[in-house]
C-alpha cells in the first residue's frame, strides 16, 4: 500500500505526462495518424453524440475541439484562423450591404489581400526575399518563420465563400458561429480537402444523422486512409526512399530509378491517405466531403492527372484563378 506522499508523487508524475501530451509539442504535432488523436477522437465522439440534439451546443463543442486541434497542430498560430474568420464574415457581410459594385470589389479585395498576404508572409517571404536579393547582387540571411500547418487550405476555404458571396452564388450567414465552424472544421483543416461554403455550409444546420452506409464507409475510409498514410507511405519513405535520396551514387541505376518510383507511390498514399480520413471522419460525424483524389496515376495525360490529383484544390485554382 503506498501511503499519502506517495501517492501524491505518483498523481504528480500523472498529470506532468498528461499535460505534456495535451500541450503543443513542435516536434510531435498532432495528425490523424497519431496515438493521441485516437484517444482524444474517442472522447470527442462521446461528447458529439450527447449533443446531437442540441446544434447550437455542438456546433461550438466541434468548433472549440477544433481549435484545439490546431493549436496541436501548429501551436499560438491558431490565432490565425480567428484573424481569417472574423474578418471575412465581417467583409462578406458589408459586401452584401453595398449598394454600388466599386464597393464590392473593394471588399472582395480585403478579403484577397487579408488571406493571400498571409499565405505569402508565411510560405513565400524567405523566397521572394532570396530572389530579389539575388537579383540585385545583395545577399539574404533566411528569416525565422514558422509555417503554420494547413495555412493554404483554410485560406482558400475562406476565400471561396468571400468571392461567392460577392459574385452572388450564396448569401452572406448571419452566425458566426456557423462560419467558424465551417472554416474550422477538424477534419479537412489541415490538409484538405479544400470544402466550398456553397456545399458545406447548408449542411451545419440539418439534424444530425449517420446512415449505416455512411458508417460503414466512413470506418473504411478511415482504417485504408490509415493503412495508406501510416503503413505504405511512412515505411517506403524511411526505409526505401530516403535512403537512395540521400545517398544516390551509393545506389545503381535501377535501384535509384525505383526510389523514384517509390516517391510518386508514398506522396499518393501520404495526400490521400490523409485526405481519405478526413472524408471518413466527416461521415462520422455527419458530413459529406467530395472525393479528392481519383486514381491519379491511371490517367492517359497530364490534363487527365491534374484532374485527378487533389480534386478540391485543381478545381478551386480552376473556378477561383484560371477562370477569373
């Protein structure tokens, strides 16, 4: 038996090991594939469920849950996705009380300017800097900037509800609540699919419902996302790929030809894998998501693969960039 002091070191050394793992740690973020994501997904479930009939209740659990998320994810910078929701409810809002079209623009372009000047800040600001500086014959010293994880998706999600709304294909949500819910969203948050607010959002407010088919589905798009991800894709790149990567002339002709084919299998299983996960714990969840990724490497063309690769974003850069 221990007695008091004991027993109090023990609950001590406990609850040190639970608040490291509850905290963000840079060196283990938290993804689908991790032990700890489990865990805490099945305690979510449990709270989801006890919800269901409550949807103002759940809809912020799932966006609080979801922030948390991100907070594991990438640390403070889940300030970031507040900065995005906020402001373009907001903008989307004035947008649609404008009375003459300059107005509109001027709004969309806030918008444009808030979530694209931050996706430039945090992926290009070394790079644009290192290319003017080359340029001018100057040298750059590489700034210290973190990359938030899943800072292009969420933007781009915003984004395609701001130009919707401004090209009158939705109407503005008076909830923020509903909009931090649909940029926030768990699942797709931080590596896709990217969701359009015009399919998304006119599902936050239905009754919550889970079809056999839709769990049946989801738990196999979970486990073979799973599989993909950690099996396929983790395997091939420690033990195969990065090996002949970082040492190629130790390797033949052959065998750096297929470390080259072993890199094009483990992108495909690591994208979709993560993104057949998402789907499958959408549906869970009630949600439906829009397949992302389609036998890429079955396509005849390079037109035939773009469509096929990462379907939400060639399609998002198609509707909201090429066309535009």
């Amino acid at each position: 038996m221990w007695n008091i002091s004991e027993l109090l070191n023990k609950l001590n050394i406990d609850l040190t090991r639970l608040h490291d793992l509850l905290v963000y740690n840079p060196h283990a973020p938290m993804i689908f594939s991790s032990g700890i994501f489990l865990w805490l997904f099945a305690a979510f479930i449990l709270f989801y469920l006890l919800l269901q009939r409550r949807t103002t209740a759940r809809l912020m659990f799932v966006t609080l849950f979801s922030y948390y998320f991100y907070y594991k994810s990438s640390g403070a910078y889940f300030f970031l996705l507040a900065i995005v929701t906020v402001s373009d409810f907001f903008i989307a809002r004035l947008m649609a009380r404008a009375t003459v079209h300059w107005q509109r623009k001027m709004w969309v372009a806030a918008s444009l300017a808030i979530n694209l000047g931050l996706l430039c800040y945090f992926k290009y600001t070394n790079f644009l800097c290192d290319f003017f500086a080359s340029l001018t014959g100057g040298t750059f010293t590489a700034m210290d900037i973190f990359l938030p994880v899943g800072i292009s998706f969420f933007t781009f999600q915003s984004l395609s509800y701001t130009i919707d709304v401004y090209r009158k294909e939705i109407t503005p949500l008076t909830s923020l609540l509903d909009y931090a819910f649909y940029v926030s969203f768990f699942p797709q948050l931080v590596a896709g699919p990217i969701v359009r607010a015009r399919d998304f959002i006119p599902q936050i407010r239905r009754p919550l419902f889970v079809s056999r088919e839709m769990f049946g589905r989801g738990i196999f798009l979970i486990v073979s996302g799973l599989f993909k991800k950690a099996v396929i894709s983790d395997y091939i790149s420690i033990n195969f790929v990065e090996r002949i990567f970082d040492n190629p002339t130790l390797y033949s002709g052959v065998e750096n030809l297929m470390g080259v084919y072993g890199y094009a299998l483990q992108i495909y299983c690591d994208f979709s894998g993560y993104s057949d996960m998402a789907i499958g714990i959408a549906l869970l969840l009630g949600f439906h998501f829009n397949i992302n990724f389609d036998s890429p490497y079955k396509s005849a063309s390079i037109t035939e693969f773009w469509r096929r690769w990462h379907i939400s974003l060639s399609s998002w850069l198609r509707d909201y960039l090429y066309i535009s």
